[in-house]
C-alpha cells in the first residue's frame, strides 16, 4: 500500500505523456481531496494537492488498530475470487480500478472503449472468459450503453449465460441509472469508486455471491431495445 500510494502521488505531482492536469484532479478526488495549479507571468507556478486527514490526539497512536482493521478487511477481500473485464477510457481511473481489483484478490483485464470490451468478450473462452464486467459509460469509439445492448444481443444470438455488467460513471441521477438498467446493465456504482461500496457490489454479482452464478441465457424476445446514440 506504501508503494501504492508513493506511485499515485507520483502520478499527481509529475507531469507524464499522456496524462493531462485534469486527470491529475480526478486522481486527488479519487482520493477524497483536490489539487490544482495558480500561475503568475515571471514568477512561476504553485502546483497544489490537498487531502482531508482525520486528526489525532497527541501521544495516540491509532495506526496499531487501523493496521488490524485494515488485515481483517483484506482477509475477508481475498476471499473473492473471479476476472474480471474493465472497460475504461480514462488512464488514471484504469491505474485505480487495477490496484482496487487486485487489493480485493481479483485478475482483470482492460480495454479502453466499449467497442474493444465486446470483443474481448466475444472472443474471450475458458478461464479466460470474464466473470463481471466493469463498464464505462461515456468513452469514445463506443459508449458503455451501446455496448452493453451488443453485449446483450451477442449472448441472446448464441444462448449464453448472461454475464453481470456493473456501470461506472460519474452521473448519478437517477435517470442515468434507469438508463443502464434499460440496456441491460446489471449494477451501478458511481464514481469515484469507494473500496468498500465496490467489494459488496462484486461479492453480489460474482459467482458464489447473493447473485449466483451467470443470470440464464436470454430469450430473444427479451433483448433490450437498440439503442440509438
């Protein structure tokens, strides 16, 4: 977790190819508080990061009992098991949804838009085949939505078990919500993705979970209406 940590502060407070300032902003809100920049013609630039800590009583030492906490809640997180495929265009929220994955004992594989999730489904087989799918909504190529409705024509054309989709996005209306139950989506979590919220979600929809296993095939009658975007 250490070198987790020194690698997202790293990635926050040094420019790299590919990763813009606004990136940069996600990852300090990703961890609970923001950063910027201020700039002055001929003077320079302050760049800034803060974060919320709880403060603590002189002579308390609470990092003992928030170590055995932390064991006990990563004892239980092992105990999940399964791949699973995430769909993300975003760099910096790939690098997060990757170490929250493998905190909690679990494989993943990316693809940066929705047009690439399919196929790594649709060609995906054995223990290669995902249990769970983690779906963006809005990337390039092809959005979360209209992949999830290829997704869900592709498993009702071939008789095939229905994988759990979980949205991801940062549109938490409830509208956004009923729109990706409407395509078929199983699930959604709002970003940023809280640990705890995202471990109880996965335990109910990976196999041996509240959910079961995969949902039956679809019948084609019941496939969700083409989506237009």
């Amino acid at each position: 977790m250490q070198c987790l940590t020194r690698r997202f502060f790293s990635a926050l407070l040094l420019p790299r190819p590919g990763v813009a300032g606004l990136s940069k902003r996600s990852l300090a809100r990703l961890m609970g508080g923001d950063a910027g920049v201020a700039s002055l013609p001929s003077q320079g630039s302050r760049f800034w990061i803060r974060i919320e800590l709880a403060r603590v009583a002189p002579g308390t030492d609470k990092r003992k009992s928030q170590r055995a906490q932390q064991a006990d809640t990563d004892t239980n997180a092992l105990h999940l098991t399964g791949r699973v495929l995430v769909v993300e265009d975003n760099l910096v929220n790939q690098v997060v949804i990757r170490a929250l994955l493998d905190s909690l004992g679990l494989s993943c594989v990316v693809r940066a838009n929705g047009q690439q999730g399919v196929e790594a489904l649709a060609h995906a087989s054995g223990l290669d085949r995902p249990d769970l799918v983690l779906m963006d909504l809005q990337m390039p190529v092809l959005d979360g939505y209209a992949a999830t409705a290829k997704i869900r024509r592709w498993e009702a054309d071939n008789a095939l078990p229905r994988i759990p989709i979980i949205a991801l996005s940062a549109d938490a209306f409830a509208e956004d919500r009923q729109h990706c139950i409407n395509v078929g989506m199983d699930d959604f979590l709002a970003k940023p993705v809280d640990r705890d919220r995202l471990a109880k979600t996965l335990r109910h929809w990976l196999p041996g979970g509240a959910a079961g296993t995969h949902l039956p095939a679809q019948n084609p009658a019941q496939r969700p209406a083409r989506q237009e975007h």
